[in-house]
C-alpha cells in the first residue's frame, strides 16, 4: 500500500476501458451461470442486462470529464452505494440483494483493475493509487502491478502509440483471460445439463 497525496494528476496512468469492459462481462457470465442456452443466445436475450454490467464496471471513471479523476467514485462507499441505489431501480437477478451483489462485483471490479495499474509492470512503486477509503485522502496502490495504464494527458496523448501498447496489452491478457472463463461457463452449462436437463432456462 502506498501513500500519496489524492490530487489529479493527468499524468497517472489510468487502465483503459477495454480491461473495465472486459471485468463487466465477466460478471455476466456469473449472471448467466443458471442459464442453459448457448452464450450467444444469453448475450442476446440478456442484451440491457450485460450493457448495465459493463456500464457499472465502467461507471467509476466517469469522474475523468469532472477534472477530478480518481475521486469518489474510486472509492469502497461509492462500490457499495450505487450498486444499492441500482437495484432499488432495476433487479436483474431477481430479489433486491443478489441483484446488488451482482452490481457490487461489476462495479468493485474496476477498482480492483486500478488498484493493480502503474505505469511499470512488476514489483515497483508506480503505483497511481486510488482513495479507496474517501473522503479519507489516503490513496491505496498495489506494490505488484499487473496492468500498465494508459496516459491521459491531453486529447493527443489518448491516441499515442504508449497508449495503444497498453490497450493491446489489456486486450492480449484480458482477452485469454475471458476465453478461459467461457470455457469454463460453457463446461458448467454441459455438467449442470447433465445433472438437471429439466431445469428452466429464463433466469429469475
Ligand atoms: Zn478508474
């Protein structure tokens, strides 16, 4: 863990929406795990269930267009109450708590992702750090970083070839990532199939 003053500071790295979308499927595939179709059928059927997920595995960096990045919607209140406040809107796995477990994990996946971002791979102190106990100034980082951010400068710097390394890179190891995790998703469809073929296939 480190400590860092909490200011914005263009030059931190940040992980790029592709890691953010990637974790916001993967909680998908949580939300799908009782349905026996195909994937594709459940990304189909499921479509506004699976953007809502992605939305909330993005929805933290949406403080980036205030001037105040990593601010409190990096933080444990905000992964605990807008999940809460989503639910009391829209249940999508049936009662109020499993739908607000579901939001948790979508939302809580992105400060995990950024908590493990720096601008060097490996044991190091790049950390960028979040404030993941705001309003408390502190800013957490992990000593091991597993992501390398991309760099958001200004407008021209989204688009350098730094920062298109670092996309690609998510994309590379997020993408295995994600194939592993279907691979998974669709043994358990065949094993609970076997178990239970008369099970219904609408989630609640
Ligand atoms: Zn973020």
């Amino acid at each position: 863990m480190r400590l860092r003053a909490c200011h914005p500071d263009p030059l931190h790295p940040v992980a790029s929406p592709v890691a953010h979308t990637f974790a916001g499927f993967w909680t998908f595939l949580l939300f799908t795990a009782r349905f026996k179709g195909r994937l594709v059928t459940a990304c189909r059927q499921y479509l506004p269930q699976l953007l809502l997920l992605v939305l909330l595995a993005n929805l933290a960096d949406i403080d980036f267009f205030s001037g105040f990045h990593r601010s409190f919607t990096h933080s444990l209140l905000a992964a605990v109450f807008i999940p809460l406040a989503v639910s009391c809107v829209w249940r999508i796995a049936g009662s109020y708590w499993q739908s607000a477990a579901l939001y948790f994990l979508a939302y809580s996946s992105h400060l995990l992702i950024d908590f493990f971002t720096g601008t060097k791979l490996g044991w190091n102190s790049t950390a960028s750090g979040i404030p993941l106990l705001w309003p408390w100034a502190k800013e957490f980082g992990s000593p091991v970083i597993l992501i390398v951010g991309v760099k958001h400068k200004d407008f021209p710097a989204l688009f350098s070839v730094e920062n298109l390394h670092s996309s690609l890179y998510e994309l590379l190891v997020f993408g295995v990532f994600t194939v592993a995790l279907v691979l998974l998703w669709t043994r358990f469809k065949r094993v609970s199939l076997q178990l239970g073929p008369q099970s219904n296939e609408r989630i609640p």
